[in-house]
DNA sequence: GCTCATTTTTCAACTAAGTTGCAAAATAAC
DNA sequence: GTTATTTTGCAACTTAGTTGAAAAATGAGC
C-alpha cells in the first residue's frame, strides 16, 4: 500500500530501533494490497529467515499502541493489521465470508460517516470501524451463480 | 431487549425443539439491554443449573446460521451475541476500551448508512457491522477527567 | 576495542475461546 | 413400550494469543 513512506524514520520519531524485524513487519504491510492477519504476516517473514512468533506480536502490538498500524477485528479468530501512515486515513473494510480476505475500502471515506455518527456519539467516541461482509468477486467467479 | 416474542413460536417457525436451554439462551438475550458475550451467557444459565459450553456454543452457532441473532466480533477475543427479531433491526454498536461492553446504538439506522455504501459496493454486500470505540459514561465516571 | 546498561528477540510454558467426535440422555413417532 | 431422531454432555483437541524470564544484540561511555 504505501511505498512512500521513510520506515526508519517512522521507527526513529517513535524512539523504537529501526531492526530487521520491524522494518520487515512495516514493509509487509507497506506492500500488501490488503490488511493482513498475523499468520501471513509472520508466514512471509518465514520465507526469509526464522523467527519467533512472540517476536511479531510485540511487534505489532508496540506499533498497534503507537498509532503506526491499525488492529482490524474481523469474522473469525485472527486479527488482522494495515499500515495506519498519513497515506492510510480510516476507511472501511469488506470481508469475504468464502476466503476470509479483508479488502480496503479506501474510496471511502469515514469522515463523512462518522460526522453522521458523532452527532449521536458525542465526544466519547475515540474510533469507528466498518466492516462490510460478503463475496469477493474472486470468490464470486469460482462459483457463478446458477441461473 | 424484546419480551414481545414468542420464542416457543420462533424456534417452532426454524423446526427446532423449544427445550429448556434454547428458550433460556433467547430469554437471555431478548431481556439483555446489550449484546452479551458467550461467557456471560454461560455464567447467566450456570446460575440456575449446570450447562456445558459445548451446548451453548453449538445453540449459538445454529440460531446464528438460521438468522434469529446476530454474532458480533468486537474487540477482544470473545464474541458477542443479541437478538435478530424484527424488534432489533441490525444497528451500530459503541464498544468501551475500559470494560469492554458492547451497547446497541439502536437509534443509528444502519439502513441509512448503508445505502451510501452499497453505492459503492454494488450487490456483493450482505451485511453491515459498524463498532464505534470509546469510553462509555459507566467508566468515564470513575476516571474524571483531570483539569 | 572493551565494559556495562538497555533494548530486542527467543524459549518454554501457559491461558482462553472455540471445535470435534462420539456416547449418553431425552424426546417424538409408531 | 420399542425404535429412530434430536439434543446434550464429555473428553480431548486446536488455535490465537500471552507471560516471565533468559539469551542475544545493540549502544554509550570510556
Ligand atoms: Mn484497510
Ligand atoms: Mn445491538
Ligand atoms: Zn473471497
Ligand atoms: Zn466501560
């Protein structure tokens, strides 16, 4: 998603060392298209060189409370994570119920809605995620529908 | 939530039995005023007599499947469940960061909010799930604010 | 370069939610 | 009452994530 971002000066400005492992984690997210959930996170890392998983939950768990990614709870056990840099603003998500995968949403914009939300809300609300559910048109296509 | 059912009826209407635990698990939910979590459902029924999970877990999923409630994936690893009776169309939900409870934002339609996305996501959308995040008042109260 | 303090990564063990297959019990149909 | 079907329980398992403490890596001061 974001190649324009300076990773190790994102890590700097947070005091956190820019390691192997970070980098890599913020690169993941950085390339992927889509949120990923920790298993293909960490799946991807392993193509490279062993890690622990312990390792990536910290990691991600130090950036998720740093505001540098976003925890998305989607249907299921895992959690999934995306890339929260100035060119990711808020935006919702659409989930597969076939293959699991969670899309961005990014043409749309959560300001407008949460503007309609926070006139019932008020002030306490600190975050609005939307998750829309259904069938990727990948998913589509592999079972076309009976006419 | 909703003592206008009939849920002997309800569950008659989806040919399932109307025993003793399912009646509880509906009793349970309809007099919630929130969604409640899988263990809080558990806790409820074991005050009254014994139960395993198992049983709960497997009355859950099948009323999920049929329709008749609603699974909801906040924040956290439990699930959360509510009524899906024609009393509680499906609506936004405020989660708290403190204790975690999930209330209904029942004056939100969803309805509204989804005509605007399903704009964009064209007929693949089948569900709308949003959770706003924050403080609710129960906590705020025991944290002031300090000035 | 070497020493010491701090940060990062690993390891092993654990927790908690949810699942599976099958047996026991309850219920309905005959 | 006997039998078939549905519901519940039991035990064992899976999987995501957590914990605490040790080992390894790194950085600062010398
Ligand atoms: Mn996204
Ligand atoms: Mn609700
Ligand atoms: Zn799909
Ligand atoms: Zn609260």
């Amino acid at each position: 998603m974001s190649q324009w971002c300076n990773f190790r000066q994102l890590l700097g400005r947070h005091q956190l060392r820019p390691t192997t492992l970070r980098l890599r984690v913020l690169e993941i997210l950085g390339a992927a298209p889509q949120a990923l959930p920790v298993q293909k996170i960490l799946a991807l890392i392993r193509t490279e060189r062993s890690v622990n998983k312990v390792t990536i939950y910290r990691i991600l768990g130090d950036f998720c409370n740093l505001g540098i990614i976003r925890k998305i709870n989607p249907e299921g056990r895992s959690t999934f994570y995306e890339l929260a840099c100035e060119h990711h603003p808020p935006h919702p998500h659409f989930q597969c119920r076939r293959c699991g995968e969670v899309q961005c949403l990014e043409s749309i914009s959560l300001d407008h809605l949460c503007e309609e939300l926070k006139e019932v809300l008020g002030p306490g609300a600190l975050r609005v995620e939307i998750r829309v559910e259904g069938i990727c048109p990948k998913c589509q296509a592999l079972t076309p529908k009976k006419v």
